[in-house]
C-alpha cells in the first residue's frame, strides 16, 4: 500500500523504457456524444466512447441557443480588442466576458 496503483503499473515490464505500448483512454465520461465524433475518428479509430450519464450530456438539447438542437456546442465570433493591465501580464476580452455573462443568464433562466 506505500506504492499507488498507478506506480505498480508504470513498474511493468510493459511499460519499460524503450516501450512501444500505448495505452489509449476510450471511454469518455463528460461529454455528449455528438462532441466526440471527431477525436473519435481522428485520434482513436473510431472507438472512443460515450459513458456519461446521458441525462445530463443530453439536457440542454433543444436549448433556442444552439443553432442544432442535438449539437451542443456553440461557437461566437467576438470582435473586440485583447486588453491587460498595465502591471499584469494576463489578457482579458471584454467583450468575450460580457458574451459569456448573456449566455450564463440565459441558462439560468432555462427551467431544465
């Protein structure tokens, strides 16, 4: 019990240095299936998978927001200047925000 799971595995000869094995994580459990079509086929033959509980990925669909109802993903262009301030090094959008605030208070007022 002093050595994780994890480190017990790492310790296998499989997973040796110099190993060619590869170990892919298929099973999605936080996103809505239509979502993982694409890295699916990408990046995991087509066998990536959806595992979450299906009335949760699948709850907003139909929201007015969404341009297809059983996509829920949305995509916003926001023109609008990248600012800092003058002793920060980090950016921030305005604009962005001001967007994502309007879609929270949309959600929020979305009886789900």
């Amino acid at each position: 019990l002093a050595r994780s799971m994890l480190e017990r595995l790492i310790g296998l000869p499989i997973y040796a240095d110099g190993s060619t094995h590869v170990t892919r994580l298929v099973r999605n459990y936080r996103s809505h299936g239509a979502l993982l079509t694409l890295p699916s086929r990408l990046f995991y033959l087509s066998e990536l998978r959806e595992c979450a509980d299906t009335k949760t990925t699948r709850s907003m669909e139909g929201w007015e927001e969404l341009r297809r109802p059983s996509f829920p993903l949305l995509f916003y262009g926001c023109r609008s200047a990248h600012l800092h301030e003058v002793d920060s090094p980090s950016y921030f959008n305005l604009v962005e925000a001001e967007k994502v605030v309007e879609l929270i208070q949309k959600l929020l007022g979305t009886r789900v």
